[in-house]
C-alpha cells in the first residue's frame, strides 16, 4: 500500500524512534497520540503500513490497538513515554502544521 509522503514521513519517524519495532505495549498510546493529530483515515493507513511489515503478533497488536483506541484513553504516562521515544526519532513536537494538514499553506513572512 502506498501512503501520502507526509504520512510515509510519519511512518519514518516511527521507525526512527522505534528501530527495534514499536513494542504492544506503546501500540494503544501511539495511535491515542497520532489519532489527536491526525484523521481516522490517517492512522489507518500508518496501522496499515506499519503492520505489513510487522510479524504476524505485532500486526495483530497493531489493528487491536486501533480499534481499542476508540473506546480507550491512555494514561498521559503512556503518552508522554511515546512522545518522548519519538521525540528522539525525530518526531516534531511543535506540531508543525505543514506536517499535519499538507492542504494548508505556510504563512508569508
């Protein structure tokens, strides 16, 4: 499946900041986290592509871990762990907005 560049750079990002693959554990905070940022339809596709490469117990984590995240909110403990492990991936976390809505233009200085 191929996945808009802004979301393929996302999925880059997580590997960055998870080389040896994310663990179950961090599945449910990690979509919390990409879900406040970006659409239902987004995180899918990074699900997706993250679990076409992932052993078959880690993408079956990866599509529970969607569907919990629907009914489930993470500790902010579980979050901030996430953030802070992609934030050493690279992970922008000022939110660019040229990353999390491409449809919007950059402000003329």
């Amino acid at each position: 499946m191929s996945v808009p560049s802004f979301l393929n750079s996302i999925v880059t990002w997580l590997r960055a900041g998870y080389p040896e693959g994310v663990p179950d554990v961090d599945y449910l905070p990690l979509f919390a986290l990409l879900a406040s940022e970006l659409t239902d339809d987004q995180v899918t596709a990074i699900a997706d592509e993250l679990a076409s490469s992932a052993e078959l117990q880690s993408a079956k984590a990866i599509h529970a871990a969607i569907a919990e995240v629907i009914h489930t909110k993470p500790s902010d403990a579980d979050v901030n762990r996430v953030r802070s492990r992609l934030a050493g991936g690279g992970w922008p976390l000022a939110k660019p907005a040229h990353l999390f809505a491409p449809h919007l233009t950059e402000p003329d200085s």
